[in-house]
C-alpha cells in the first residue's frame, strides 16, 4: 500500500535507523532509496535492510523527488528523510488514515533532537504522507514542498529529527543551502539583510518556544538567524557579480 522513498548521499550512519523505524507501520509498504552515487556503504546497508535501491547523478532536490515517484506503484508514498525515524505512534497513526483513506495528504510534525536533547520548542510540519496520484513537486533550489490535490489533515504524533552531528555540521550544512538559495532568489535588497537576524531570531526564540530550551534553544536560535541572513547576503552578493 505504501512505498518510503529516501533521498541518499553518503547516510551510511543514518540510513538503517531510517529504515528500521518503519517496522511498527502495520500496513504493508517497501523502501525505495534513490542514492546518488554514495562513496560510502549506504548502498549496501540500504539493501541490508530489504530497500530497493537506484542510483542516479544529483540533479537537485526537486528533480530527485521527481524522479523517484516515477519509480513508485503503490497508492501512497511517503518521503523520509534518512536523519528521520518514525515513532511507533507515529506508524500506528499513519497505518490507521492509510486505511481509513480520509485524506489525500497529511502533514507531520518533525521534532529535532538537537545537542543531545529532544528539542521542547513548537515542532515545525512538513507535507510528506499522500496518494502518490495526487502528488506535485513545484521547483525550488532548497526546502522544496509537495503540493496536493485535494484533501489535507496533519497527523498528531511527531517523528523524530536528527538534524546535525554537532554545531559546525549545522553551520556547515545551513551555509550550503543559503547557496543554493542565492543562487536562484532575486530578493538582494538592504532590507532583507538587515531585517532577517532580528525578525528569524525573535520567530525562533520567542514564537516558536525555543526559549524553553535553555542554552541549547538560545545557539539554535541564533543559529537558524544567521543562516536566513546569509541567504540574502550571497544573494547580494550574486548580484553584484551579475
């Protein structure tokens, strides 16, 4: 009824976790995973674990995403990522509107485990569960979003997000994506430099309840603003290369 698709470069640490995590689904599904020539051994544990796996050159998020729906022949799909687990409440839930078929879509909220701790701030909520027919994937450079036609409902139960090794991973990480968005946003005023450090951190830390977090809330916070102001910064600075 359901196939997972994850999405691989190098995840040899991540990707078995991914995969065991589905155990508890009490519906019959399969793991797809679409790798992108991995120099490591995600390849072989993907397949260790029962996936199915392709491998095919890197073409963005979007095209991958894409891609791997052309490959899927179940009625419903769900995208993982390979730092993600699903919780046993979370398979239950997802078994049970499966077959219940109440909706086309479902978000599902993502809690980050983030300095060794579950984070205790608002869970962001991404669209990743839907009827594999009704699935559209629009092109962004970064953070793409599946569109749905048709019905959309958000699960209750969170799964479990293991962004970052450690905080030079973050940075590292957030960086490449500030330049893949630089590389196709038009929005290089001063206003957006400016603004986004105090407006990002004030979300964060304030509206979405990092400050619960202690110290750890405090670095992700700062850590979340900086990122979005580099965004705009190489995006300025992209334009002025032009």
């Amino acid at each position: 009824m359901l196939t997972v698709v994850i999405l691989t470069k190098n995840e040899e640490d991540n990707i078995a976790g991914a995969i065991l995590s589905l155990k508890p689904l009490k519906i019959p599904y399969k793991v797809l995973v679409f790798d992108s020539f991995s120099t490591d051994r995600t390849v072989e544990e993907s397949l260790k674990y029962g996936a199915k796996v392709f491998v095919g050159k890197w073409r963005g998020y979007v095209s991958q995403r894409l891609r791997a729906l052309k490959l899927i022949d179940t009625p419903w799909t769900l995208f993982l990522d390979a730092d993600e687990r699903l919780t046993p409440e979370l398979c239950e839930e997802i078994s049970y509107e499966i077959e219940a078929g109440t909706a086309d879509g479902y978000f599902i909220k993502r809690k980050n485990c983030y300095m060794g701790k579950l984070q205790r701030m608002l869970p962001t909520k991404i669209l990743r569960l839907a009827r594999t027919d009704r699935i559209d994937i629009p092109y962004v450079s970064v953070h793409e979003k599946l569109r749905i036609k048709g019905r959309v409902k958000t699960l209750k139960n969170p799964m479990i997000h293991f962004p970052y090794r450690n905080l030079e991973h973050q940075w590292e990480k957030n960086t490449n994506y500030a330049k893949l968005f630089a590389m196709s946003s038009s929005k290089n005023g001063i206003i957006h430099i400016i603004s986004r450090m105090p407006l990002i951190f004030m979300r964060y830390y304030f509206l979405n309840l990092a400050i619960l977090d202690g110290v750890e809330g405090l670095i992700f916070s700062l850590s979340q603003a900086w990122y979005h102001t580099q965004k705009y910064m190489l995006t300025y600075e992209n334009s002025k290369k032009g």
